[in-house]
C-alpha cells in the first residue's frame, strides 16, 4: 500500500500516521516542521481490512490522506556492488540513502553483518523476497521432500521467515526432476513452517513445456507467483524496441 500525507507543519508540531494492528501500532508516517510538507511511505499488507490512526499535535493541520493499492516495487541484487571499484559496494548506507525510499521489495540473502538488514526492513513494513537455487537442477534425481527440504531451509535468513523465496531459475526442457519439483511446490503449501511464504520461480520460457506448465499452474494454483525473465538489449530505433517489447512481454505471455 502507498501512503501520502500532506501536512502543515509550524514550528513545534507534529503528526504520525500509524497502522493499528493487534500486536502494536506500525509508525507509517511522522511528520515535523524540518521534513517536507508531504510524506510518502510504502507498507506490505495482506488483504483485508485495515485501520489508519492518525495523531497530530494541537498545532498541526494534516490536510490530504491519499491511500492507494500499488504493485510490488523491487530492488534486487542485495548485498551488491558495482563492477567498477570506484563506484564501490551497493551496501545498506547506500540503498537506504538512494533506493529504499522508492521501492518496497527486496531481493536479496545478505549474510553477517548486512543481514541486520533484514530484520530492518521488515520492521519498516518492507517485504524481503530471500534469492535461492533449483535443487538438483544438473545433478541426480531428487525427491520431492528433498526438494521441499531445500526451499523451506532457503525461506530461513539467521532465523528470520522470508516474505517469499524466489527460484533462479526454471526453463521448459526436459528435466526428470520437474515432478519432484512440482510436488514440493504443493508440499509447502501445506507446510506449517512454511506458512504466509510465497513460491517465486525466476521462469525462462517455462511455459512451453508440459512439465514446466504443470509446475507454474501450481505456484500459481498455490498463491505465487511467475517471475518472467527477459534480458532486453537497446535496440537502434524506438520502432523495433516496441517491437521487441511487444513480442517479449505481450506476445509471449498471450501463448
């Protein structure tokens, strides 16, 4: 969800948007005369019915509330950095100061000291989706509660439950572990520790085989989600970049 609130502020007063929930209040918003006049947060809620308090001083005008339902907005790729050394780490200093204000979804499994920033986030509202693998995906047959095994320990970052775990990655060939796969999908679900976690397989032209469309029907079937990969290149002129797009991200999906 996205919050703005506009408020005029003089000197000495304030305003705090909050989120009521049974086990405490979620601060959303606080306002104070050095903060702009307009604040802007993001919050991960579950659907259903939610309740705003909002709490001013004597002397504070809050003036316009704008709640809207918006889509994930992700970062990926944390911890990261650039390869250029002199542009250094993408670390959480940097993140919070130029990225985090405009998204609300991490990708990520940060470790040691950046896996503070986990707990971090998810205080903030945020919702942290944990990068993980394919088991077996070159390798020897795998069973269906190894599979499971493997993403239920993935949902897991230094004893934090992720948002979701995300699959990299699955393609339509052949492969005689896709049963074994898709019944793991099926498995979580019904997993009490897996419970309130999404499945996410990151899908390169996954749906043109039988057995790679049986496994998306039950993520979905499931409450996940297909995370659709293109690498898409400039193209020479802004004609057959439509184009390109077109085919790729319309298309495609329409098959």
């Amino acid at each position: 969800m996205f919050f703005s609130l506009a408020s005029e502020l003089p000197e000495g007063a304030e305003v705090r948007l909050l989120l009521q929930q049974p086990d405490g209040d979620l601060p959303v918003i606080a306002g104070s005369p050095d903060l702009p006049c307009v604040a802007e947060a993001m919050r991960c809620l579950p659907a259903g019915r939610h309740v705003l308090g909002l709490l001013s001083s004597r002397a504070a005008k809050p003036q316009r509330l704008i709640v809207r339902a918006i889509p994930e907005i992700q970062y990926c790729g944390f911890p990261g950095a650039s390869p250029y050394p002199a542009f250094g780490r993408y670390d959480w200093d940097f993140v919070s100061r130029h990225i985090l204000p405009n998204v609300n979804t991490i990708i990520g499994s940060p470790s040691g000291p950046e896996g503070a920033a986990f707990h971090e986030w998810r205080q903030r509202g945020g919702k942290w989706i944990i990068h993980t693998g394919v088991p077996a995906m070159h390798g020897p047959p795998i069973t269906p509660q190894q599979a499971e095994q493997y993403w239920l320990d993935a949902s897991r970052l230094e004893g934090h439950v992720a948002d979701a775990i995300i699959a990299d990655e699955l393609f339509s060939d052949y492969n005689p572990n896709y049963p074994s796969w898709t019944e793991a999908v099926r498995r979580l679900h019904l997993n009490p520790d897996f419970q309130g976690v999404q499945f996410y397989p990151y899908c390169n032209t996954l749906a043109y085989g039988e057995q790679s469309t049986d496994l998306v029907r039950g993520v979905l079937d499931q409450g996940g989600y297909a995370a659709w990969i293109r690498y898409i290149a400039e193209e020479p002129t802004e004609a057959m970049a439509r184009a390109q797009l077109r085919r790729w991200l319309t298309n495609e999906l329409a098959d």
